[in-house]
C-alpha cells in the first residue's frame, strides 16, 4: 500500500459490537467502505477480535436528532397507509 505524501487519506469510524467502543482508522479514498460495513480487528477494551462496524459522521449525532428523524419516518409512513 503507497503511504507517500500524494496519497489522500480521511478518517473513518468503527464501533466495536460487544463493548461500543469507537476507533479511528485512516483510510485511501479510494479504498472507502460502505455505511455498516463489518471488519474484524483487535479491541484493546474486549482484549480479544471482535467485529466493529463502520459507522460515518452519523454516530457524532445527539440522540435527540436521531429520535426526531425516526418519528418522521413512523409519521411519514403513517400517512401513506
């Protein structure tokens, strides 16, 4: 893999499924994941591999927003039955 200074890189967030803990990894942008995307990597709290879901800018959202966004899915399909 080219780690020189022309290759561009962002920062991607996974969430370890046993013990919620969120790691920042870097990754080429054109080597990007899809939302949920699963990989198995060490978790330093578990002490074991573990699978850590990758999460985007979603996770960095309060949970009231996530709430409100929910309810206006359960409304919106309300109204179309």
């Amino acid at each position: 893999m080219s780690c020189g200074r022309k290759t561009k890189t962002k920062p991607t967030y996974l969430e370890c499924e046993n013990c919620k803990n969120v790691v920042t990894i870097q990754r080429r942008l054109s080597k990007m994941h899809g939302h949920n995307h699963v990989k198995h990597m060490y978790c330093y709290k578990c002490k074991q591999v573990t699978p850590h879901i990758e999460k985007k800018e979603e996770l960095f959202f309060p949970e009231w927003i996530k709430e409100s966004d929910t309810e206006g899915v359960q409304n919106a399909n309300n109204d179309i039955n």
